[in-house]
C-alpha cells in the first residue's frame, strides 16, 4: 500500500469543435491536485489506485458563425453583425471528485522512480455564454436562446460522465 499526492499544471490544448452551425475554438487549461491510495495486488509494480482529485479543466471558449453571417440558437437567427462573436467558459470538472485508475512504477522501494497511471475522474459540467455586443441584455428572447444553446453544449460535454486522466512522470518514496 501508498499513498500518494500530486499536482499537476500547465497541461493546454487548443481545439474546435462545432454545435448547431456555430464553431467554437475552445482553449483548455487542465491543472489537477490528488490524494489517493495506491494498493499493489501483487507485491510488485502494477498497482491499483483510488482517491480523489481536485480537478480544474476549464476551456475559454469563442464561437463564430459556420457560414460568416447569421448565428442560429435555439431555432432563431440572428445576425453576426450585431450580435459580434459568443464568448464563454465550459468548466469540464471543478472542485473534489472521485478518482480510480491503474498504474505501473518502476520500483515501489525507497528512492527515485518512473511511474505511469491511467485512470478517470468524475465530471461536473458548467458552460456559460455571452456576446462580445452584449445584444443579449437588451433582447430576453436572445438571452433565453442563449441558455438554450449553453445546455446544448453542456449536454455534448456530459455525455461521457468521467474525464480519462493519463499521467508519465518521476516520483520519490521514503
């Protein structure tokens, strides 16, 4: 048995991905701290693991039209002259949530060693939208299809319930 705690930061990712005629650049900030337990089933290297981890995977997102000139959010259009450009966070996980994974150490002696873990925290999905022209405080019907098109794409996030965590890396035992 281990038990073992991490930090990790700097982990980015830029990515597109389209929703209802809208493509969204989407760049990821992935940081993550865990405490977890380490259980060696076979006295060897291969080990078992669970814990929690205090995730922190957001993306800040801009949405721009597919075809340059008119969005549609919830079966209404509306112009991009107008409305500029949608901006916003989608929060993939954030705060404590359960951690389980495998993994693999080069020793489980005292001393340095290379590790490798695979395993999957739970999510907890937010997404939040709003335009550059902020068009959408003074029209309660765009507004509305704002929030339509956030749980749109919160539905697209949450549709796996957990988020893979793979991890390479050195460690110490005392």
């Amino acid at each position: 048995m281990a038990v073992t705690a991490r930090y990790t930061d700097g982990l980015d990712l830029d990515t597109d991905f389209d929703e209802d005629g809208v493509t969204y650049n989407a760049d990821f900030e992935m940081k993550a701290s865990s405490v977890k337990m380490d259980y060696f089933p076979f006295g060897g290297r291969f080990f078992l693991s669970a814990g929690i981890m205090m995730p922190d995977i957001e993306a800040n997102v801009v949405g721009t039209p597919d075809n340059g000139s008119t969005y549609e959010f919830n079966n209404q259009e509306y112009p991009a002259a107008a409305i500029g450009s949608v901006v916003g966070t989608a929060t993939v996980s954030d705060g404590t949530q359960p951690y389980v994974g495998l993994g693999w150490r080069s020793s489980h002696q005292s001393g340095l060693s290379f590790f490798s873990e695979f395993g999957v925290v739970a999510t907890n999905v937010d997404v939040s939208l709003s335009t550059t022209n902020g068009f959408e405080n003074s029209f309660p019907q765009l507004q509305q299809d704002i929030r339509a098109e956030e749980q749109s794409l919160k539905d697209d996030i949450d549709k796996l319930p957990v988020f893979p965590v793979a991890v390479l890396g050195v460690s110490y035992t005392f």
